[in-house]
C-alpha cells in the first residue's frame, strides 16, 4: 500500500518553527498569500487551487481560519465519500463566497459526499445528511458505514489549549482512538488546523506535539500500537 503524502501549507509562518513536522512533510508551501485566510474570492480561486496537492493525502492548514481550504481539497474525490470533522465550531452559515464559517454548508452540495459526521461541535444545527457524534470509535465506525472517509481535523476541537481559538472538550486520547480505529484502506485523505499565532512560542512546541502525534495515528497500523503517553514522542511508522 503507497503510504499517503504529506504537505504543509503555510501561509503566516506557522509552521517555520516545527521542524521535525517539516522534516516529514513531501512538500511545504510557504508564501505570504493574501486573500486566502477566512474566505476566498472568487478571482482568487484558481490561484489557491494551484498550490494545492493534487490528490488530498494528508495536508495541513495552519489556523482554522484556513479551514476552507478543505472544501477545495475533497472537491477532488470522485466516488463516494463520508466526511468525518472534527471540530468546536459547525462550519455551515450561509454566504455567497467560501469562507471558514460555510464550508461544509457548500461541500454538501458536492455529487459525491454522501454524509457529514461532526464530532466535538458545541452547536448543532438540524441539516440533511449532517450527524453528530462524541469521540466514540464505535459509533463513528457506524456512521461512517462501508464507504471511505476524508478526515478534517481543527485541533481547537481539542481540551487542551493549543489554538489561539478557545479549547473545545474532546480529550486527545479520544481523537487519536478514533483515528487509530478507522481502517487505514478507508482513509482516503486528511488535513489538520488550528495552529496557533506564529509568535506564540509555548504553543507551537505543544501544537507540533500534537500535529506529530495525529500524523503518527493516522499512518499507524493498529495491530501495532502500545497504549500510552509515548505517542508524543514516537516517529510515525513510515521513518527509519
């Protein structure tokens, strides 16, 4: 099995810091692009969707107020697919253009996204073919049935403070038993936000922690895995 591509998508310098995360990255675009946090306008569009990887792989976002660049990101897959989110915020007002605030709203919208599974949300809003889940491996594993998935994590999800958002109530044991739960066959792609302010520094040692521990669940074999603490500090199965 071709083990999937990482790339980082940086656009503030978030992520000049973290260098083992760097170190493992297939590819790190670093550009002060304008246009890009919060929303994208339209004449804006093709130049984005240039410097995205051309398949979804793994793919990190910076700050969550990238998180759009998600819907660009899964506009690529062509057959059926559940989306999996991991998120504080439901991502679903209205608006004209893309913005980190609508995003799922218009990716249902897409032919082949056959549901949405939203888990951490602390709003839930009645909406077709969107569900809502606590960090429960069994119950995600039955939402997401037999089709494949592709994974959106916004760390502000998390209980811990690592955003320059406010912390969700997720635990990140709970985060990473869900990933480790998920066949990896049916993992057809991922991408991570809520990278904190470049200047913080105490932030973006924890946030490279955790970017490097959901990296190492999402390429770990299951039959492999140790339970404990060592997943902050273990390489992902693919280094040497």
């Amino acid at each position: 099995m071709t083990l999937p591509q990482v790339h980082i998508l940086d656009f503030d310098g978030v992520y000049q810091a973290q260098t083992v995360l760097k170190s493992l990255a297939t590819h790190v675009f670093f550009e002060n692009m304008t246009g890009v946090r919060y929303m994208i306008l339209p004449e804006k569009m093709k130049e984005v969707e240039r410097i995205l990887p051309e398949r979804p792989d793994i793919t990190f976002l910076g700050d969550g107020e990238f998180h759009h660049l998600t819907y660009l990101l899964i506009k690529k897959i062509k057959r059926p697919f559940v989306l999996l989110v991991f998120d504080r915020h439901l991502d679903v007002r209205e608006g004209e253009f893309l913005t980190c605030d609508n995003w799922i709203r218009k990716a249902l919208k897409l032919k082949h996204l056959m549901r949405v599974v939203v888990v951490g949300t602390q709003e839930q809003e009645k909406i077709h073919r969107v569900f809502y889940s606590e960090a429960d491996p069994h119950k995600i594993l039955k939402l997401l049935g037999r089709h494949p998935v592709y994974l959106s994590i916004d760390k502000d999800v998390l209980n811990i403070e690592v955003t320059g958002w406010e912390k969700g109530n997720v635990p990140l044991e709970d985060l990473l038993n869900v990933l480790r739960s998920i066949p990896k066959r049916k993992i057809l792609g991922a991408d991570i936000c809520g990278e904190p302010d470049p200047v913080d520094v105490w932030r973006l040692e924890l946030s490279e922690r955790v970017n490097l521990s959901i990296l190492h669940a999402l390429l770990l074999d299951q039959s492999h895995y140790v339970p404990g603490n060592e997943h902050l500090e273990r390489k992902p199965t693919y280094m040497t």
